[in-house]
C-alpha cells in the first residue's frame, strides 16, 4: 500500500477503497502518462468488475486531491501523470507515447512575468517529434 495515497485520502476524509488505491497504481505503472480508458484496460485484469465510470470518477477524486496530475497533450486527450514535480513532456506524433522531460525554468517564468507585469504562476511545455522507438521504425523522418 502506499503510505502517502492513504495518509492524503484519509486527510481529506475520502474512503479508501480497492478501487481507489488500483486506479493510483494503474497510473503509477503506465509511465506513458495513460488516458482514463488505458488505466481502466490495465485495472480490469486485476479488478474484473470495475466499470470505466468508477475508473473517472476515482481518476477525478486522485487529482482532486492533488495525487495525480491531469495533462493535455495531444488533440484533446486527457492523461493523468503521477509524477507531480515540475518537469516537462515529450509527445511523440508516432506512438503517441507522453514521456517526462525532467527539466523546468522558472527563468521562463521570471523573463515573461518581468516583461508582461503578469504574475506568472507556473507553466507547461510539452515538445513533439518522434521519440527514439519510432526514429529506429521510420530513419528517413
Ligand atoms: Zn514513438
Ligand atoms: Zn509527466
């Protein structure tokens, strides 16, 4: 079990059921950043009788309470990504993979918020291209 998804729910007084706490795995061991219907597709061997609703609902409760993170990336599709520090993403256009791009400016942030008066609170960035799978299938590209 991990200490810190029950120690979070039981804080903000949320059961803590079998469902739950396989939907946060589901997402921890996809390291693709998996959309709700990939999370149901890799919970349903281990929990045959969970439905996709529950899949969304327990997906929408973890971010709520700040243990899953919801990016967009690519064409509307929803992911959810437990690592929540800050970094950046990868999209490959082939496979569609989301990797992690360990890296993130806050001289970004101080540059634009110097020259706009906004106050800038954070930022994503996610960069595109073929990742090294898919540069091996297609070298022409
Ligand atoms: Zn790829
Ligand atoms: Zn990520």
């Amino acid at each position: 079990m991990q200490a810190v998804l029950v120690d979070q729910l039981r804080k903000a007084n949320r059961r803590i059921t079998v469902q739950r706490m396989q939907v946060f795995e589901g997402v921890k061991g996809l390291d693709s950043h998996p959309s709700a219907l990939e999370v149901f597709e890799a919970v349903k061997p281990r929990l045959p009788s969970i439905s996709l609703a529950t899949v969304y609902r327990n997906l929408h409760i973890l971010r709520l309470e700040g243990l899953l993170r919801e990016i967009h990336c690519d064409r509307g599709i929803t992911r959810f990504d437990s690592n929540l520090s800050e970094h950046y993403h990868f999209h490959c256009t082939s496979c569609q993979r989301v990797s992690d791009v360990p890296s993130y400016s806050r001289e970004i942030e101080r540059s634009f918020s110097e020259k706009t008066g906004l106050h800038i609170s954070g930022h994503h960035l996610t960069f595109q291209g073929l990742c090294n799978d898919c540069l091996k299938v297609e070298p022409s590209r």
